[in-house]
C-alpha cells in the first residue's frame, strides 16, 4: 500500500523519477517531495513518504537527514506513556515523602496518594502538551526519573546517608535510618526529573535513541549486579558494581545510538531476546538444582547476553521491524547478492512443514528453515 500511494503521490506532484539514477538520487527525490507536503500543510501524507524513505533507503544520506526532521520523529509522540508513567510516579510521591519522615499514619499515606496521582497526571499532561513532540522526547524524560530514583536509592546504599553509629561501653554498631532511602529516590527521582523534562524540552530525540539508552542501562545494571555476584561480592561493593556498569552501559548507549540509529521495535525485540534468554538460563539453573550462587546467577547472565547478541545480529539488516519488507532490506540468507555479493550469518527460522505420513496423511510438523541463497536484482 505503501509503495503505490508513493508511485501515485509522485505523479499527482509531477515528480520525474527519471532522472533519479541512483538509490541516493531517488531517496533526494522522496525527501525533497516530503518536505513540500509538510510545508504545505499535509503532515500525515508527508509522514508516510518518510517512512517509506526509511524503510527503502535507509543507507543513503536522505535518509539519515530526515532523523532530524519534526514529521519524522512525531510517529507516536508517546504523550500517553508519559503521562500514564508520571502519574504512578506522582502517586510513589505521596507515598514515599510521608516515609521519608518516618510516617506511621495511614491516613498521611492515603492524603499523599489522594494528592500525588492527579499532580502528577496533570502536571506531566500540561507539560507534554507544552514540551513533547516525540516519543524519544518522552522516553528520555521517563527514564530520567526512574534512573534518578534507582540512582538516589543506589547511593545511599553505597555511603550509608542516614545511618549513624552508636558506641556504648562494650560494644558499637551501626542504627540504619528506615526515612532515609526514602528520602533519597525521592531527591534522586525528582533530580532526575528535573533533568529529563529539561532535556526532552531542549531538543528531539529520537524514538530509538532513548529507547536504546534505557535498555541498555537497564541491562547494565543486571550484569553489574550478576557480575558483583559471580566475583562474590556483598554489601556496599555489590551495589558498587551495580551502578558503576549500569552507568557505563548506559553513557555507551549514546554515542552507539548515534552510529546505530536503531528504530525503537528492533531495541524491544532484542531485549525481548535477552529476556527469553535470561529465563532460559534460570530453567537451567532450575534443572541443574545448584547450590553455587555465583553459578546460579551466572547461568542466566550468560544466556540473556547470549540471547542479546543473538537477536542483535539477527535484526541487522532490519532497520524497522514494524514496516512493511522494502526493496533495501536485505534477507535473512547466508549468501546474498545485493549490487555485490556478500556472506553474512544467518539464523534459521521455525517454520510448520506439511508432510505426508506413513498412512499417507498430510500433517503438520515442526521444523526449521535455513535460506541458503538469496538475489534481487
């Protein structure tokens, strides 16, 4: 549908293809032809020669300049999550302030919740409306407040905030404050959504980018903390190990997103993979029936990353997952012929066979396919 609405689009606008020699030549064509719709008042036509640009070309120098163009980046401006995030986050609010006082009145617990959800719907719905014009935008300002409370929380592990030693005659020992994790994810939350409202305000991000920054922080953070378990640590140096790689993972994943420029569906699928991979070790573990924790934990921090690096090379040449099959996108063949040839790997697929049996029924059975070779000219 795609492809013929552009043929069609093309003509009504007296676009000659003719002279467009080239796939970059063409991909100037689209993306001059788009930005006259937007001009003209016709986003949503604009948007699907945009996407068919990405889809068809998503190699050429057309292409990567229409990542920064407003039309491109307001697919799914992801207003919705935003706001149905920072409610649940205003709700933790009236929670987590009256504890941070060490509040034992349920009624302040219910006040703060009567309270803390509407402001937070509201507030983050005025500021969307204001503020957001993608879903990167919204995604880097959710993220900015989950990773500020983890890391409010983290810290105050790590320095022991709050907690006070008392020494008497005989003996000291450490008084653990109950307020005082509270206390801090409420700072470290609120910094961090001071910072990601201020960066989703200042510049449009897009979609994939800050969908590969959360994920990759997030998945950091797991094999900071399998990582800390498997060299046996404890305490204050696990939590140490927990943050130091989330970060990392998390300050990698901006430069990577950059170079990568991956589209949100294919960072989801490949954390899906990983997700599937970690369970997949915990069956292990499960069957094995270890006593070692550090072998326990190994497990599935070895198969999630295998599962990550699986589906990572798998969606190589699968820019959006979500799109239609274009002519750019290559398939999934060990020997290909794309303007050359090229030997790539490729992963087998689960197909159903229909096969006759020995009473010469036609069933159904399991199986998978391996495409050897695969052309287009």
């Amino acid at each position: 549908m795609r492809a013929r609405f552009l043929a069609v689009l093309l003509v009504l606008t007296g676009v000659g293809t003719a002279r467009a020699q080239t796939a970059a030549d063409t991909a100037d064509v689209i993306l001059g032809v788009a930005r006259n719709l937007e001009r003209e008042g016709r986003p949503d036509a604009a948007r699907e020669l945009f996407r068919y640009l990405h889809t068809r070309y998503r190699t050429t120098p057309a292409a990567r300049a229409a990542d920064s163009l407003p039309t491109v980046a307001a697919i799914g401006s992801g207003r919705t999550g935003f706001v149905t995030f920072n409610t649940l986050y205003g709700g933790f609010l009236g929670v987590a302030i009256p504890a941070a006082f060490n509040s034992n009145d349920g009624a302040t617990f219910g006040i703060g919740l009567l309270l803390g959800a509407p402001a937070g719907f509201f507030a983050s719905r005025s500021f969307a409306r204001a503020h957001l014009r993608t879903a990167g935008q919204a995604g880097i300002a959710s993220f900015g407040t989950a990773w500020g409370t983890w890391m409010g929380f983290g810290l105050q592990q790590i320095l022991n905030i709050g907690d006070k030693k008392i020494c008497d005659q005989q003996f000291c020992y450490t008084q653990t404050s109950d307020g005082a994790p509270w206390a801090a994810m409420v700072i470290g939350g609120l910094g961090g959504l001071g910072l990601g409202w201020a960066l989703a305000s200042a510049k449009e991000t897009i979609p994939g980018t800050a969908t590969l920054i959360s994920n990759s922080a997030f998945w950091g953070t797991w094999f900071g903390l399998a990582l800390g378990r498997i060299a046996d640590l404890e305490g204050d140096a696990l939590f140490t190990s927990t943050l130091a790689v989330g970060n990392a993972a998390l300050l990698a994943a901006i430069p990577a997103a950059r170079a990568w420029r991956p589209t949100p569906s294919r960072v989801r699928l490949i954390t899906a993979a990983g997700l599937a991979g970690g369970l997949a070790g915990l069956g292990i573990d499960l069957i094995a029936n270890t006593d070692d924790d550090r072998v326990a934990i190994g497990i599935p921090a070895a198969t999630s990353a295998l599962g990550l690096l699986i589906a990572a090379l798998a969606t190589t040449n699968r820019r959006d997952l979500e799109g239609p099959d274009g002519g750019e996108v290559e398939a999934n063949a060990v020997f290909q012929w794309r303007n050359g040839p090229r030997v790539k790997l490729a992963i087998p697929e689960p197909t159903a066979f229909q096969i006759v049996d020995r009473d010469g029924k036609l069933r159904t059975a399991p199986g998978a396919r391996l495409r050897i070779f695969d052309a287009r000219f």
